[in-house]
C-alpha cells in the first residue's frame, strides 16, 4: 500500500504534468492583442474587395444572392443555414454540418449577426465580415475563438417566423 507521502507526490506530479501540458498546448495561441490587430488589418484589406460593403459599426458583408421574401426585424426569430470561419478559414461551427437548419431570437445572438440578417430578405445568401466588437469581444467563445476574433460567416436566410 503506498503511503500518504508517495500520493501527494503522485498527484502533485500529476498536477503539474497537466498544467505543463495545458501549458504548452496554448503557447502558440495569438494573445488578444494580437487577436485584435490581426482582425483590423483583414478588415481592412477585405474591404478594399469588390462588392464588399461596410456598415457604419465597422460590419462587413458581400451579398451573394439577394432575397425576395420578408426581412426580419431585431425581435424577429429566423430560420438560417450557415458556416462560422475564424479569419484563417478554420471552421468551428455549421448548421450545413449538422444537417439542419437553425432557428433563434435574432436580437440573441452577437451584434453582428442581429445587424446583419436585418440587411437580407428571405432567400438570400450573404457572407459577414465581424468584426472582435460585433462578435465575441475579449471574452471569445470556447477553445476555437480566442479572445478579440473577427469572424466570418456565411449565412443563408430561409425563413422569418
């Protein structure tokens, strides 16, 4: 039977290994600072490119299909397909991906999507250029958006409830 002392060694080993591991394993991720000026310069950039438009809070979108059915208002639910993209194309969320369309109060998801979805009319297909303060902002979401992320979202508006 170990003793006392040889399970506290044991799990202070332990301990440590996984805070090393852990460690490790985010040394590479991008601070928010550098989060922030990565998504300012794609911004900037990406609105220099044809058909892009930039909305007065700094949203970005470029319509791929115009719609024809009713637009949404903020207090609206909505029907949508869409892909979520970090700014280096890493996908980390997709209703096309769980083979359903999803449905929520528009005025509860982040501020660039509330404004956005405004701007289309059922049937149509835009992508969102958002940036860190429309999106997640310093806190970012999960392992996959790190804090002051611009995101990019392709979004397919099929229904206004």
């Amino acid at each position: 039977m170990k003793s006392t002392k040889q399970r506290v060694i044991a799990i202070l080993i332990a301990f440590i290994t996984g805070f090393a591991m852990f460690s490790l394993a985010n040394a590479n991720a991008p601070t928010p600072a550098e989060n922030k000026a990565a998504g300012e310069k794609f911004l900037a950039e990406n609105a220099k490119t044809a058909g892009v438009v930039t909305t007065a809070s700094g949203l970005q979108y470029l319509v791929f299909t115009e719609g024809t059915g009713a637009q949404p208002k903020a207090s609206d639910n909505v029907t949508v397909h869409y892909k979520g993209t970090t700014i280096d194309g890493k996908e980390f969320d997709s209703s096309y991906g769980r083979g359903a369309p999803a449905t929520f109060p528009l005025n509860h998801v982040i501020p660039g999507w509330t404004e956005g979805v405004q701007l289309m009319k059922e049937g149509a297909k835009y992508r969102f250029f958002i940036p860190s303060n429309l999106a997640y902002g310093e806190r970012g979401a999960g392992r996959d958006i790190g804090p002051n992320a611009a995101l990019i979202f392709d979004v397919e508006l099929i229904k206004v409830n």
